[in-house]
C-alpha cells in the first residue's frame, strides 16, 4: 500500500512538471491566465533591449530581481523590480512568459493587463522627456521567444529585439503601447502607487505553434534618460480564438 502510494505522489509530481503553465480556465475556445508576483516570480523572466554591447554597467545600473514591495504601497509581499538607466536614449526593459496548453495552430485574440508600480510624478520634467510620460508600457505577443539580438547601429554593436515592439511612442507587429509610467495621483517623488494598464480596446492578434505554445511580454521602452525602478505586481492574459 504505501508503494502505491509513493508512485501515485510521483506519477502526480511529473504530470504538473509536464503540463507547465497551463491555463487557469479554458471554456470555449476562452483562456485565462493570472501571473500574481507576490510569493514568486511564476517563471516570467527579465531582460534589456536597444542599448551598446560594449556598456558601462556601472552608469547603466541594471538590475532586476522579485523583492519586497516598497512599504507606502501598503501591500505585503513581494513583486518583480526591473531597473535601468537610459543612457542609450531608448533602452526597452521587458518581461516574458511562455503560455503552453493552447491549441496548436491557433489564432487568438489576446488582451493582456499588467499591474506595476511606479514612482514617476506626471508632469515632471525629466532628462530627454519626462520621467512618467516618456516611459512606454507596451504588451506583446510572438510564436518566437522574444529575446535580445546583437545588431548594428552607426556602425557600433547594439542589443536589439528579435521581435517588432516598435520604437518608443509607436508599436510594432508583436506589440502595442497601453499607456505610460506617470502616476495618476501622487505628485511626489520617490513615492509609489500602484496601476494597471491593458489593451482591452486594441487586442493582439497571434496565431500558436505546432505545440499550442506562444510567447508573452510586458515591458517599458523609454525616452526618458534618467533611472527608471518599477515593480510587476501582476499580469492577466486572456485569449479568445478567432
């Protein structure tokens, strides 16, 4: 009895290792996921776009990690910090997610919603533009991981996005602007708050691969040449097939 046991709790243990991140509901053609960042990272993973190969990390501080929120949010826990220094003048700072458990050669529509905390005052003036107005949070989607690729710019060696995200104000093939980093109520400095930005009136549209999977992610691309320190609380996914 206690051998069947052990194999029945290994036998379960490989089937949540196989499924991966399968959605939360599936109901006719409909699937949700939600990522909440507050115990874990939920495998979403960070990276940096549009700035030199040969850079100076020292002025370009970038760093991420899943941390504590910061304590005037008022919520316990913790979510995903990405920082960086927009030296370059349009570093893109960006997380991404593979969605499994799809049908496979699908088209869905796609309505992606992140939360994020910022500190960036709107109306503030800033070093290139402003530090909340110029910051653009874009939401994407590809078949194709979306990950930095060394190309040439003027001559010099550049990490760039494998992926059309656009450049800055305007979005691409994979990706649409939602909205900026200005805070909507606190006028302060180094203070956050929480908001939440979707494209509910604009949906993606991306067909899945062989394997039913796709690719997701959420990130800034920055006109502001200052520090930039936000906080990816949660994200919401929600595919409906065409």
């Amino acid at each position: 009895m206690k051998r069947n046991k052990m194999w029945t709790i290994m036998l379960l243990v490989l089937i949540f290792a196989v499924v991966g991140c399968s959605p939360d509901s599936n109901t006719g053609g409909k699937f949700d996921f939600e990522f909440d960042f507050t115990e874990t990272d939920q495998g979403w993973q960070v990276d940096y776009t549009d700035y030199p190969v040969n850079y100076d990390p020292d002025i370009y501080e970038l760093e991420n990690g899943h941390m504590e929120l910061p304590e005037e949010l008022g919520r316990p826990g913790k979510g995903i910090m990405v920082q960086g220094h927009n030296r370059s003048d349009d570093i893109f700072m960006y997380l991404r997610k593979e969605l499994t458990g799809l049908k496979p050669n699908t088209t869905y529509s796609i309505i992606i919603e992140v939360e994020f905390a910022t500190d960036a005052p709107a109306g503030a003036f800033g070093i290139g533009g402003p530090p909340g107005e110029a910051l653009f949070v874009k939401v994407g989607a590809s078949t194709e991981e979306p990950l930095p690729i060394v190309g040439d710019i003027a001559g010099e060696p550049n990490y760039s996005l494998n992926v059309d995200k656009g450049s800055q104000s305007e979005g691409g093939e994979n990706a649409i602007v939602v909205g900026d980093g200005a805070k909507l109520e606190n006028d302060e400095f180094e203070v956050y708050e929480f908001k939440i930005l979707n494209n509910e009136s604009q949906p993606l549209e991306i067909k899945t691969d062989d394997d039913g999977n796709l690719w997701v992610f959420v990130g800034t691309d920055s006109g502001f040449e200052g520090k930039t320190v936000l906080y990816y609380t949660n994200i919401k996914i929600n595919l409906i097939e065409k």
